[in-house]
C-alpha cells in the first residue's frame, strides 16, 4: 500500500457551489463525491472523506506559501511559529525547523520510503546555492534525507510530472524548451505509476495560484478541469489500500474577481481504505500527522 499527496497550490471553497467550481466541467469529482466541491459540504464514508480545513492557522492576515508549504510539509503552525504568514518560499529563519521536522524524514524514520514526482529545475541545487532559484520547503525537506528531485530527464521518460500539470505553461516560459507536453489524463497515469515505486508519492501543483494571480493566462475554469482529469486517472490507477490525499495551502483560484489569496478553507479530500483517519484533521499543518498516520497502518 502506498499514500500519495496531490497539493493543488491557491484552491479555496465558497460556502455554497459556486463558479468557478460550478461552470467548470469536473466528471472525477463530481461523480466521486456526487457534489461541487464547497466549504459546507462534508463527506465521511469508509472509502472517501471530504471537508474544507483551515488554511490561516490562527493568524491575521492573507495565508501565504512560505509559511503553508512550511506547515503542510512538517507538522508544525509555521505561521503561529513565526507570528505571521511569509509569502512563496520558506522563511530563512525557518529553515533549521524544516529539516528537523521533515516529513520525509519523518516517513523514513518509519521504515518507508518516499518519492518526489514534481519536476524541478535541472541543477536545482546548484541554482539555489547560486541564488537563481528558491528552493520551496518541500525541497528542504527532500534535502535533509538526500531525496531525489526529479529534473527533465525523468519528465521526459515519463517518470514526473512538472507543477502545471501538462508542461504547456512552462513550454511558453521556456523552461521546458524542446521537450513534448502531456495531457493531464497522462499526469495521472504517471503519478499513478509513481505509487508502485514507492510508500509515500509528493506531488505539487502550483498552476491554480499562477491562474489565480494572472501570471498565467488561463481560466480558472480549466485549471479545474486540468485538476479533475489529473485526478481522474490517478484514482483509476490506485490498488486496494492505497491512500491518496488532495490538500491546498490557501484559497486564491476560487475568488475570481480577485487576484490575492483569500482566507477561505481548502479542500481536503482523501480516497481509499483509510479515509476516515482524515477526521481529525482541522487545519494544514495536520496533514504530515495524517499521513504518517496512514503510512503506519499495517496491512
Ligand atoms: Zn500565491
């Protein structure tokens, strides 16, 4: 049995269906929870739970990335830790907690292994010790137990999958020059193929917070139903006892006339055997409890 995380970047919920959710054409979720997705909508069934969490941890203001992604991928209310939210990238001053606290280290300290999927720059490593790139927490947490980031090589046999999905936006950044796009059924079947490898699968998806402040020319609309596809035909790859869990950091893509974040809850969606631990998850930084939770269950 493997548990994989698919994190969707800047998704919040309304308090009823409302669009984007409800203009966008979403046949996996829809018919997996038989309902839109919205913040009042609460599904708790052995194979399948759903509920909004929180993403503000108790702090004022707009929760940002630096902060979420920092919460998410250790376990600790970063944003509390430092008395406010911190925008894209981790904190320097957090960085040391990060390691200490790394939920891959944290699944390794449990006799599992892990697998990264999301594409990375090639070099990553040398580009961030050149301060040409930032290295998201995930990444620091990956660095603490020498986990692989995938970089072109693996995009290109079909082994990852980059944080847009198809590749077609980084395609026109030319960070992805030369090299073939996919569809989003295919994302899926990848990242249902990185299940087999390994007990514990990270995925992000950044694309909904790029379409959320216009820094990528495409609608919300079929941001979703990128999403939905991806998840489809992961969903269609999974085997008895798998887990697959589906969390954001902040809202963002669901305010349509806005551009900023907003501090609606995120969805959390989790499918399979064990869904139901999800329960006890209120807000973001439960979600490296939950799945080590999941990954401790014994088959
Ligand atoms: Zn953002």
């Amino acid at each position: 049995m493997s548990v994989i995380v698919c994190f969707i970047d800047g998704v919040g919920l309304l308090p009823t269906p409302a669009p984007p959710w409800t203009t966008a054409h979403l046949p996996s979720l829809t018919s997996l929870l038989g309902a839109v997705p919205h913040s009042n909508l609460l599904i708790d069934q052995p194979n399948l739970y759903f509920r909004a969490i929180d993403a503000t941890l108790g702090v004022e203001g707009l929760p940002q990335s630096g902060t979420g992604h920092t919460s998410l991928w250790t376990g600790v209310n970063a944003s509390a830790l430092l008395g406010r939210h911190y925008p894209a990238y981790p904190a320097p001053s957090q960085r040391p907690m990060i390691a200490e606290q790394s939920l891959f280290a944290k699944v390794q300290q449990l006799g599992r292994t892990s697998l990264i999927a999301t594409v990375h720059r090639d070099n990553y490593w040398d580009l961030v010790a050149k301060r040409e790139q930032r290295a998201t927490a995930a990444a620091f947490a990956a660095q603490v137990v020498d986990l692989a980031l995938p970089a072109t090589p693996e995009w290109r046999n079909g082994q990852a999958v980059t944080w847009d999905i198809t590749g077609a936006y980084l395609q026109q950044w030319g960070a992805l020059a030369g090299l073939p796009t996919i569809s989003a059924h295919e994302a899926g079947l990848r990242l249902g193929r990185a299940l087999r490898l390994a007990d514990f699968v990270h995925y992000e998806c950044y694309l909904p917070d790029f379409v959320g402040h216009r820094r990528i020319a495409e609608t919300p609309e079929r941001t979703l139903e990128l999403i939905d596809s991806m998840l489809g035909a992961l969903i269609s790859q999974m085997q008895t006892n798998d887990s697959l869990i589906v969390v954001s950091d902040h809202g963002n893509l669901e305010m349509i006339e806005h551009t900023s974040h907003s501090r609606n809850p995120v969805p959390l969606l989790v499918v399979g055997a064990n869904a139901q631990r999800a329960a006890k998850v209120e807000d973001i930084s439960q979600i490296t409890p939950l799945i080590l939770d999941l990954l401790s269950i014994e088959i």
